[in-house]
C-alpha cells in the first residue's frame, strides 16, 4: 500500500505579495497588453519630467557650453565652426549673434552632435537657453527608453526593465548630462542605440544557424549571414556616436568583437565542426562590412559641411578634400593625446569607480534668495550614490558570475556579458591613457551598464522561483527597501542637479566625500 502524497500549501500560501500581484496582473489580458506600452511610456514621461523642467536655467552659458553652443551656432550659420569675439558668452545670452566671425576655428570634435544642439537653437532661436539644451534633453530622455528596451530583452522581465529605466530616469548624472549642451549625452544615446540594435541582430542571427542542426547546410561549414539588416542599422547608430566622439569607435571595435565571438558560439552550438574559423574568417569579413561600412559612410557625412564649404579649419590643406580632411584628422589626435593639462574638476579613470571627483558644471555668482542669508546654487554631476556604488558592486558580482561560467564550462548569459561588454567599451580605453586631462561626467556612457548590471544583481538578491518561499520574500522586501532609499536619495539631491537656490549648509550636506566640493 502506497503511502499517501504529502499536502502542499495553497498555492498563494507559496507566493509572495509581489508575486501574486503580478500575476493577477499578468492574468488580466487588457491588463497585460496594456503595461506593453504603459510601463516604458510612464518611465519615459518621468525622465521627461525631470529633465526638461526649467531646461532653460540658468540662462547663462554653463561649464563646456562655451564650446558647443558657439560651434553650434557657426555650423547652422556657415556650415562650419567659427571664431567669436571675447564676450561672445554674454551676447549670445541676449540673442546677439554679431561677434560670430568667419574665421575657421580648431575644434577636437567631429560635427554631429553640434548639428544636432544647432536643431534646438534653429527651433528656440540662438539666445534661448532651452534651445541651447533642448535637443540634448531629448536624446537623454529617449536613453531612458533605450536602457528599459535593452534590460526588457536581456531578462525578459518587464519589472526589471521598468526599474533599469527607472534608476536612470531618476540618476543625477544622466539628469544633469541631459540639461546641458555637451556632447557626452548625445553619445551615450547613439551608443545604446546601437547597443540594443546589435542585440536584436542576435535574436534574429542564431535561430538561423539553428538550421545546421536540422542538415539544411553543411556541417563542417554554416551559413555566410549577408541579410542582416540590424547589424548594419547598428553600424550607422555607432558611427553616427563615433561622428559625435571619436569615444564611440571603442564601443564599435567592442561589438563587431562581440558580433563574431557570440557568432562563433551559436556556430558551436549548432553542431557546425569548424566554428571558431567559420566565425572569424567566412562571417566576420561579412560582418565587418556590415557593421562597419554603415558606420564609416555616417561618419563621413557628418563631416558634409566642412567639405562643401571653402572656410572650415584646415579646408586649403590639400587640393583633394578628403586628403586635407585627413590631414586635419591628424591634427585632431595630435591634440588628444597631447592633452594633459591640470583642471581643478580633472578626475582620471581609476578614481571614476570611487566617485572621487565629480564636476561642478555651474556655481551662480548671485544665486537667487532661499529663506537665509547664505545661499548658494550648484549644478553638480554627482551620480544618485546609491545606484553608482551599487551598480559598481554589482559589476563586480558579474565579473564573478562571468568568471565562474568560464571555469564551469557553462554558457554565459547575455544579461550578464552584455553589461560587461559596455564597460569594456565606454570605461577600459579609459584606463589606458591616465596621463589624459579627462572628467567624471564622461562616465554618463557607463551608467546605463552599471544600471544594467544592478538590475541583475537586484534579481538575485529577490530571489527566483526555486528558492525557499522565506528567502524570497526576504530578498523582495530587501529590493523594495533598497529602491525605496534610492527613490529618496534623489529627491534630496535634485535641487544640487538642477541649479536651485538652496541654504549654504543644505548644500554642504550632499558633499558626502571632501572630493564632491
């Protein structure tokens, strides 16, 4: 006689809070079709919110404004960057245009993301202070999209994803990079661009060379992938980001690298016998034209104003204009790696992880009364410290998952090399060249992969459904605390984002390290 099946619990008694609200939501079919658009559209509207309110203060030009706001203005104007007069800054403020001259002027920048501010002003007029900024508040809201598209298709959780986009609508670094005219945002859209482009060039890839299993080509050899037309969209977003900084090359060498290495191992996985050299000698010429010919020809064209007009920098160097654009290219590195001047806010690679020394990008001269005698307004591009200090722990957390899957011989995840390859792209070049004068705001390339990989950290410490019912709810409560806090710890440093005017000893509390002032 058998004995009798133990009596499970009910099954809500096995859930936790989290999940049984989830899926009653997820049961509801109006319910679920509905959070398709409705979460990334409320994430969306959020980062929005916060980054276009009060776009236009101050109304004066901040930090490296000087630079781009004027070239922008000379490009619209005479299709290439021009010299100004000594108090440019100030007239430009009133909507005086008249110190610009015709003069060409040495830039160390391609062109695109300056025709890209010069939108705004086309729109809002050359003294509008939101134009100066509009178009870079834009893209920085729209990267908010692109972090929540990439974290949907990574974990297949639209949870996750709402919280990844989430955590960098409410970042103070991707705030304030949003609310000024440089050019670090603008990069950092075209590059997750990209990013998201290449991963879905993967999803669409490796069902076919499923095909090989099925005996449909031959063994010893897979297919040659010339249809691929996310690749080469992902070839025109990276090098419209190299046309905005020349930055965005790493992240173009890093995922053609990650195009053939992730190609190679679906080969293996297929069955094909001679994978590695398949993937790297048949597919990757392949898909090095398809990456990077898009890429080059996006570069090229950003460069059309300069080459169609007679009085850009350097123009007359050469009877052949690509010739003399490339002489001026030489030109351009010779200052880069020349670069090493002091600067007060100057923060090299290795301190970035530690957040030792963020920028200052304005300080008012007057700032305007707050209640006290003592008033002070700042526009600090100071991360949300407990998303930069998690996401760089959790960063560590997948380097030992990665290194684990290695010695395990187990296949890696893409929610977890995915986060590392953008690292290796925006943050090890970095390291390289230490001797450089460089900032910590460039860093706003690397937050949405250390977001990226706090979110995976985040799921781990929630817990999955083979865990104990205890430990799961231990693990969500530990997740909904620690958002909570973080949710906090912005609203609390959203006036030092924002330029507000605040009591002196307000402001001295969000210095949490001497390096911050």
């Amino acid at each position: 006689m058998t004995s009798p099946a133990p009596l499970l619990p009910p099954l809500d008694a096995r859930r936790t809070w989290f999940e049984r609200v989830r899926d009653r939501v997820v049961a509801d079919p109006v319910r679920n079709r509905m959070l398709v658009w409705l979460a990334p559209a409320l994430v969306t509207l959020l980062a929005a919110v916060l980054r276009l309110t009060d776009l236009g203060h101050p109304h004066e030009i901040m930090f490296d404004e000087t630079y781009y706001v004027k070239d922008a203005w000379s490009l619209w104007t005479h299709g290439y960057e021009a010299k100004w007069g000594e108090d440019a800054n100030a007239e430009l403020a009133q909507g005086d245009t008249s110190s610009l001259q015709a003069d060409a002027s040495f830039v160390v920048h391609p062109p695109l993301g300056k025709w890209i501010i010069a939108l705004g002003m086309a729109l809002a007029g050359p003294g509008s202070s939101v134009g100066w900024r509009f178009t870079t508040a834009v893209l920085g809201t729209l990267t908010v999209l692109l972090v929540y598209l990439i974290a949907r298709r990574l974990s297949g959780s639209r949870v996750l994803a709402t919280v990844a986009g989430g955590l960098l609508a409410i970042d103070g670094l991707g705030i304030v990079m949003s609310r000024i005219a440089l050019l670090d945002g603008i990069l950092t859209f075209f590059l997750l661009l990209g990013f998201l482009l290449v991963l879905i060039d993967r999803e669409r890839t490796i069902p076919l060379l499923e095909t090989a299993r099925a005996g449909e080509v031959d063994p010893l050899a897979g297919p040659v992938l010339w249809a691929r037309p996310w690749l080469i969209a992902a070839g025109v977003a990276l090098g419209a980001a190299s046309a905005v900084k020349w930055s965005g090359l790493y992240a173009l060498a890093a995922l053609g690298l990650y195009a053939v290495v992730t190609d190679a191992l679906a080969r293996r996985r297929a069955g094909i016998v001679l994978w590695p050299t398949d993937a790297a000698f048949r597919q990757g010429p392949v898909s090095f034209v398809l990456l990077v010919g898009p890429a080059l020809l996006v570069y090229l064209a950003s460069w059309t104003g300069w080459l169609v007009t007679a009085g850009g920098y350097d123009r007359g160097a050469d009877a052949n204009p690509l010739v003399a654009l490339w002489k001026y290219h030489e030109a351009m590195l010779g200052f880069h790696v020349g670069l090493v001047s002091g600067h007060p806010y100057a923060s090299p690679a290795w301190q970035w992880p530690l957040l030792l020394r963020p920028t200052a990008i304005w300080v008012a001269d007057d700032p305007a009364p707050c209640g006290t005698d003592h008033c002070i307004a700042v526009t600090s591009s100071v991360p949300n410290p407990l998303i930069w200090y998690g996401g760089v722990v959790a960063v560590a957390f997948l380097l030992y998952l990665f290194v684990r899957g290695l010695i395990d011989r187990a296949p890696a995840r893409p929610a977890v090399t995915y986060p590392l390859v953008g690292l290796l792209a925006t943050y090890v070049p970095w390291l390289l060249i230490p001797q450089r004068t460089i900032f910590q705001f460039y860093t706003v390339v690397m937050a949405p992969f250390l977001i990226l990989a706090l979110v995976v950290a985040l799921r781990t410490i929630a817990g999955s459904a083979d865990d104990p019912l205890h430990r799961r709810q231990a693990g969500q409560r530990t997740v909904v605390v620690y958002l909570a806090v973080v949710i906090a710890v912005s609203a609390f440093y959203y006036p030092v984002w924002t330029g507000w005017s605040v009591p002196y000893p307000f402001w001295l509390i969000h210095n949490w390290l001497p390096g911050w002032i």
